[in-house]
C-alpha cells in the first residue's frame, strides 16, 4: 500500500527474501516525461509483482517508469532496475563508484567463494567453520550479475524531478558509490542506507576491498549534518523525523563499537573473529549466528579495526599469514 509521504512522493512497501530486512522503501515522484523510482527492490517475482501491484494502485503503469535512480548497487536496491528497464525502457541512474563486489560484475560464485576463503583464513577464522561459511555465504540468493547502468552519477548534479530539485550527494561509507538526494527547499532527503531509524547501516571491509569505509561513512555524516534537513526517507523501516539527531546516534554508535572492540582486544582477542565474537550483536550471541552473518559481522569489525588502525589507536600485524591486532602502546 503506498503512503504519500511529502507531497507527490509516495513510498512503496516492496517485499525482500530475508526475515531481517522486510521490505525496501521505493520512492515514486511524477516527472515531467514519466515517473522517477529512486530504489527498486530484490531481483525476485515476489518484489516484482508487489512494486507492479503497488504502482497500478496509483495508476501507473511500469511503462510510465521513466527514470530508476539507485541510491547504491546492493540487491535490495538495484536488484529490479535491470526488470523495469526491459520493460519500460527507462534510464538507470547509479553513482560512478558503485561496481559489484569482486570487480566489475566479473565474479563468480567459485570465484567469490575462493575469495572468501582466503580472507576468512587471514582474519583468524578456525578452519572448521570455513567451509561451513563459506557454504552460507555463497551464491548469494538470486545471484547474477546486475545490469550496466545507462547514466552514471559524480555527485553535486541537481535532478529537477516533477515539484523538486533533488542535488545529488556522495555519501560513501556503507558502498563506494551510495548517493543520498537532497531536497534542501522541502527540507527532506532520500537517505538509501546511508542513514536508517533504528538500523545501523552496514560498514564493512571484505575480500580484498581497500580503503577505510568506516572513516568514509563517518565523513559523510559530517557532509550531511551542516545541511540541517530534518526529515529522511530512509529505504529501510520507516522515515526518519529528526535526521539530524539520528546522525549524531550514528556517530555515537560507531564510537562505543570501537570502545567494545578495544575492550576485547584487552581482555585478549587479537584476530578479527576472535574481536567479532568478544563483542555483543544486536541479533544475538556471534556463535549462534549462521555462516552469512558471522561473514558480516567479521567483515564490520574488520572496518572498525581498520579505522583503529590509521588512526594510530590500533597495531596491525601479520604472524603466519594471519592479520592480528594490539592496542597501540600497552604491549
Ligand atoms: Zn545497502
Ligand atoms: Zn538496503
């Protein structure tokens, strides 16, 4: 059922393959030559048929898509752009950041799961639950490689959309490329994953990822924070009343994480699973979560160690091809 959330923008419920994550929030505004989706949902039939039963409740026909503009490439974002096009031949919009994990749309499933092998392996994980995670991690559901966008985003670019003017900003952290758009007039704006109600956005480092997402992310908080807009039309849960009090609850968030992780690490953790699993999980205990979470959670703390780590706070070393972390000064 969609919900006109501001004026001519109506949210759309659309279904996802995972208990954890119900369902991502598409934002549908009339343009001039069409309709704007900015998000799309998983590429399944169950998404699809909701987004085109919930699209025809409002009268519009895939058809009338002109535009899919992705906040960032995961599947629960850009998964369907791909479905809309063929169907509507509608332009896809993404940041020129965002590539599929592995590099470029190239990899594949054995591929990946070699990948992830080498890296459970480095980050301290026990050979016996290697295979294991490996096993749950890999093909992710409803694999395949996503489409080429048509239109690629730098950032700064101003989307004049039916009544509004979105400015495209760069908010990397949870993905290279992750866009929020702007609306400074009507004081709101699409926030994706960037920033959620009461989720806290993902920021990991995996395979042989570079870079200090974490650091990136938090730095991206700062860019939106002085903008001073007050409502978010987060693409999880709900919208986001106060935005700039959820920034700061981010900001915090990450600050008590890395306070945890130093608190393991103390009492004698010093591999990246050894510190994932000395420290609490919202969903639970890291040793009753399955492959594919325990996967994610590593690849969390492994972000927060590596932002540790330039920071100076943190020693990395390697010791028998096995990454290990101390606190900077006490050993
Ligand atoms: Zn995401
Ligand atoms: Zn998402």
């Amino acid at each position: 059922m969609a919900v006109e959330v501001v004026p001519g923008i109506q949210q759309l419920k659309v279904p996802l393959p995972m208990a954890f994550l119900p369902y991502v929030l598409v934002y549908v505004i009339k343009g001039a030559d069409g309709y704007t989706l900015i998000d799309s949902g998983w590429a399944t039939d169950d998404s699809w048929n909701a987004l085109i039963e919930q699209l025809h409740e409002l009268g519009i026909d895939i058809k009338d898509v002109a535009h899919v503009i992705a906040t960032h490439i995961h599947p629960d974002h850009y998964g369907l752009a791909g479905r809309i096009r063929d169907a509507s031949g509608c332009e896809v919009v993404l940041h020129e950041k965002e590539h599929w994990m592995g590099g470029g749309g190239t990899s594949t499933p054995e591929e990946m799961a070699e990948q992830s092998r080498r890296w459970l392996h480095r980050h301290g994980t026990p050979a016996a639950t290697i295979q294991e995670m490996v096993r749950a991690s890999t093909p992710a559901r409803g694999w395949q490689a996503p489409p080429e966008p048509d239109t690629r985003l730098k950032g700064g670019e101003r989307l004049k959309i039916g009544p509004y003017t979105l400015e495209v900003t760069w908010t990397p952290g949870h993905t290279a490329g992750h866009i929020c758009l702007v609306e400074h007039e009507a004081n709101f704006m699409m926030t994706g994953d960037h920033v959620l109600p009461t989720i806290t956005p993902n920021v990991s480092i995996y395979g042989d990822q570079q870079g200090d997402p974490l650091k990136d992310f938090l730095d991206s908080m700062d860019k939106l924070k002085p903008m001073g807009i007050q409502r978010g039309l987060a693409a999880h849960e709900h919208v986001i009343e106060d935005l700039p009090a959820r920034l700061d609850e981010l900001k915090e968030h990450h600050a008590n994480r890395l306070n945890e992780m130093f608190t393991a690490i103390r009492n004698g953790a010093e591999t990246t699973y050894d510190i994932a699993a000395g420290i609490l999980w919202g969903p639970g205990s890291f040793h009753k979560f399955g492959g594919w979470q325990q996967r994610a959670a590593m690849a969390e703390t492994l972000a927060h160690l590596v932002y540790a780590r330039n920071r100076g706070l943190l020693k990395e070393e390697e010791r028998l091809g096995v990454m290990v972390y101390t606190l900077a000064g006490e050993r």
